[in-house]
C-alpha cells in the first residue's frame, strides 16, 4: 500500500489525473454523445456511477480471489466480465424498479459497458497498490472528472454550433483538436496535487 | 498442471456465477411476461414485454414507417401514445416537436412496451405488408432518372391508392454498409395490383438510389414495404391542378392512369416542369392520357432550355405557368409534388387564386 491520503487522490483524479485529458481514456462516447449538455451530463454520472462501484468490486475480486489463487494475470479478463455483468444487472434494475432514474441515467449505460475509463481504473489502482478507500475515491474521482471533461466539451461544441469549420474537421475532428487544447488546459493544474 | 486447472476453474466459475445471476435477472427483474397494446381503440395485440415499441408491432405485421432500422435517427416511426409508455426519452427529444409531445407522440424505435399500452396509429398502416418483388424491368427515361417495374409473385396482390408511396429496402453493397429503406412515390395505376412502377433519380451519395441506379439489376429481388402516405386521388367533382417537377411526375402518374382505368372525367390541368429537354420523360404516356382523357392539358415547361433543345414550348418555372394559365382557382383542388421548395412557392400562388388550403394536397421529396 501507498501512502496517500485517499482526497488527494480524489482531488488528483479529477484535475491532474483526468481519465480523458490526461490519459485520453473513454474518448468514444467522449466524442459521441458530447454535443448536448444535458446529455452528457448524464452520461458524466452514469460513467461516475459505475466507475466507483465497479472500482470497488473489482478490488474485492482481485484481492479476495485473484491474489490469494495467484491469478493476478487474468485480471484483465476478470474485470472486463465483472464490469460488463454488473452494468447490465444495474440497467435490468434501473429500468424495473427507478423509471424516472432510468430516463435520466439508464439508457446510457448501455453505451458505457465498453468504455475503456472504467477498464482503466480498475487496472491502474491495482497497478498503483491502492487500498479499498483509495480506490472508491480514485473511481469516484475519476468518474467526476469524466463528468466535468464531457460537460466543458458539450459546452465548448454548443458555443461553436454556428462556426465555419473547415468541412473535413467538422463534428469528430474539431473535437479531438479541442480535447488536444484542453488537455493542455489541464495540464496548468498539475501543481495543485499529483499522484503517479 | 495445477495452476492452469485453478485456473481455468477459477475464472469459469466466476463467469459461470456472473452469468448465473444475470440468468436469473432476466427471468425476473427483465421479465415483463405479456403485454397488451391497443391500437385505434379496436385492434387488440399481444406481445412480450420489454421490447420496443417499433418491433414489437413489426412483429405483429404492423409495419410502422423507419428509415434508419431502430437507432433513432430518422424520426419517420412516430406514434401517439395515448395510455402507457412512459415519459418521454432524451433521445427522442430531437424529433418530437413541443406540440406532438403534448399529443404524446412517441418514436416508436426508443419507446418500450413495459406495461399495456394503448396507441394511435394512422389506420392504413394496418395495410401495409412487406412484399418481395422482383424487378421485371429497368429503363433509363433521362440520364439521372431510372425506370423501374416490380412484379409481384403469383397469387400475391397490392392494394394502394393513387398517389401512395412504397419504402424499398436497398440491401448492403460495395461502398455502403448498411441496410437503408427510402421512400419513392408509385407511379403505376393503383388497377394494376401485381405491381408498381417507380422512377427513381440520381441522388450523389445517395445510398438506396446508387443501388438501384449501379447495382440492381432485372430479374433481381428487392424488398418493398408499403403503401404509405396520405397524399392521394380525392373523389371529388372538382376541377384538379396537378403541379409537379421532375420524379414528382409518379404520384401524378399513378392518380392520371387511375382516372383513365376508372373513366373520370374531371377536368385536370397537369403543369410539369424540367430543367432542359433532356431532363423531360414519359412524354408518350402523358401524350396517350391527353387523348384517352379529353378533359386533360398538358402544359409543360423548361427553367433552362439550351440551344441543343430545340425547344418551342414554354419556357419558366412552374410558377410562371400557374401565374399564367390559372386563373380562379377557388373551386379547384391542388395536387403538388417535388421538391419542398417547390411546393412551398406554389401554394401561396394557389391561395392568392383563391384556392381554400384544405384542397391543396402535397408530398414534399426530401
């Protein structure tokens, strides 16, 4: 185990440690579905849902059941299956018993199961030995900075709805060159805190 | 040995119990068991639950207007919802406008059947049928513009109206990778219930029309969903306007071939305009219906003759016609159709004549 203190990493993981501008993870609904604010602010919290959840049950069976097997190197496999079982057992849910929550949150899940952010924080906190509460904040961190990156995009996109953008670039790719300048936008905050 | 045994039962179990529990799930927490869904207050369906709407009628035989197969970008397969359903979803948003949305106009392709539901449909949906036909000719009538006749099997009919539409199902090809309906008008006469006739112009990059233009052939079969459409021959002893611009000619086609089979004697004027004398076609067919229906004029004109054309007839829009050869228009009916910007010049020069706007009817080609 690491010793940091488990904000740290929460604060980390939302400003330094961006799943989409720092570590360009999750940028295919990032791209996708970032054209309308509202959506995508449901999507951030579908995505932050499921990452802090799925955070903590991967660290369960990684350390309940993995480690003591020796089968750390099935991970990958392993958490693939736990993170897709879980968002569909969740939506099977959501859409039974929480309709209002599943208009505002469930019809993206689906579209989540396969986004490769939440993959990625399940394999980096094993990677960077966090304890059970790091990686809940690690998750929720890093679900929330997902939110703000998505958001901030939807907004940029919506203020350049009526600009002459060269017909090539127009939709994914002026979105990738403005995730390029935000990334470096994020990049100011690396001294506020760091982890890795 | 043993640590691939451990292993491999390790993660089979794991998997094993996650498909377990997603099993069960399935069976209860996702089983909605059988729903009812009402349509027009009179047709009673039965369908399992947890479906959407859009295939749970297609299903049921009920086919409901799609374009883009159930991804929700298309907006044709809306339906009023009057009871069920629930609210509304942020992906239909786009397409339903504040006041369809009062109505509780659903796209059928996001809404899901979760509980009885009771819905409104327009009542010739419930003709329309999936047909396959195969294509018994192809002509060239301009260099853009294909001719087509689909013949229905033996013992299989269609019934349609005058002036309908049929969506045609353009299978995947080399340079297109999806499966796309697109709506053309018929042009044959609604008598000949073994098959329709279409024209089908050249659109660039379009996908169902590079099918039928490069790669369908004669003898080959096409999927054809239809009728569709309320624009259509109204009985009426009215004196009919017809105003159309280049494939818009079908629809009037169909409604003229109808009069001529069905021996009406309305008075009609048919104003058909074209680019260049190149872009004019099936000029023989409206000849022969000019002298079968004496109570038919023709008035054709070119917006852009060239030298080539040896054009003497009249040159213009048909606007320019309309303003010139109409006069009172009050006891008429209009019948419009082509391009949306067409239509929406020549209805107010309609209503300046004074036609009421009920009469006028159109089917804008987008």
């Amino acid at each position: 185990m690491i010793e940091i203190n488990p904000l740290v990493i929460f604060f980390a993981s939302i400003f330094t440690n961006n799943m989409i501008m720092s570590n360009f993870l999750g940028m295919c609904s990032f791209i996708a579905v970032s054209s309308e604010i509202k959506t995508s602010l449901s999507l951030g919290q579908a995505v932050t849902f499921v990452l802090a959840t799925t955070s903590v049950l991967n660290y369960l069976v990684y350390y309940l059941i993995l480690v003591p097997l020796g089968l750390e190197y099935m991970r990958f496999i392993v958490f693939i299956i736990v993170i897709a079982a879980f968002v569909q057992l969740v939506e099977m849910i959501i859409e039974r018993y929480f309709e209002t929550l599943y208009y505002s949150l469930g019809i993206f899940l689906p579209l989540i199961t396969v986004n490769c952010a939440i993959l990625g924080v399940s394999l980096f906190m094993i990677i960077r030995e966090y304890d059970l509460i790091q990686s809940f904040m690690f998750g929720l961190g890093s679900g929330i900075g997902w939110t703000l990156a998505i958001v901030a995009m939807a907004g940029i996109r919506k203020k350049i709805i009526g600009a002459k953008i060269p017909k090539g670039l127009e939709g994914a790719g002026i979105t990738l060159i403005i995730t390029g300048i935000m990334a470096l936008a994020f990049l100011g905050f690396s001294g506020i805190v760091q982890i890795q | 040995m043993s640590t691939i045994v451990t292993t491999v039962l390790t993660i089979s179990g794991i998997t094993g119990l996650l498909a377990l529990l997603l099993s069960v799930a399935n069976k209860t927490i996702a089983n909605y068991g059988e729903k009812k869904i009402l349509i027009n207050g009179s047709k009673e369906l039965v369908v399992e639950g947890g479906d959407t709407l859009l295939s749970a009628l297609i299903d049921q035989k009920v086919f409901i207007p799609s374009a883009c197969g159930g991804k929700g970008s298309c907006g044709y397969c809306k339906v009023t919802v009057t009871q069920g359903g629930g609210e509304i979803l942020a992906t239909e948003l786009g397409y339903v406008t504040p006041k369809e949305r009062e109505e509780g106009v659903r796209l059928s392709c996001q809404c899901k059947v979760r509980e009885d539901m009771q819905i409104q449909i327009p009542e010739e949906l419930f003709s329309v049928k999936q047909y396959d036909y195969h294509v018994a000719f192809i002509k060239d009538l301009t260099p853009t513009i294909k001719h087509l006749r689909l013949e229905l099997p033996e013992k299989e009919e269609i019934e349609f109206k005058a002036g309908q539409y049929v969506q045609i199902l353009a299978p995947k090809y080399k340079g297109s990778d999806e499966e796309v309906y697109r709506a053309y008008s018929i042009a044959s006469s609604p008598m000949d219930t073994k098959a329709v006739e279409l024209y089908i112009g050249y659109v660039k990059e379009g996908k169902a029309t590079t099918y039928v233009h490069n790669f369908l052939k004669e003898k080959m079969k096409l999927t054809v969903v239809g009728p569709y459409g309320d624009f259509f021959y109204q009985d009426s002893d009215r004196e009919m306007v017809m105003v159309a611009i280049g494939t818009g000619m079908a629809p009037i086609m169909s409604i003229l071939k109808y009069m001529r089979s069905n021996n009406i004697q309305r008075k009609v004027t048919f104003y058909f305009g074209a680019r260049t004398a190149e872009d004019l076609f099936e000029m023989e067919t409206l000849e022969q219906l000019q002298k079968d229906l004496p109570n038919f004029k023709l008035v054709t004109c070119l917006s852009k003759p060239t030298e080539k054309c040896n054009w003497t007839g009249e040159v213009g829009r048909v606007t320019d016609m309309l303003q010139k050869y109409l006069s009172d228009a009050s006891g008429a009916e209009a019948y419009l159709c082509g391009s949306p910007v067409m239509v929406d010049s020549v209805i107010p020069i309609l209503k300046d004549k004074g036609m009421p706007e009920e009469h006028i009817y159109y089917d804008k080609f987008e």
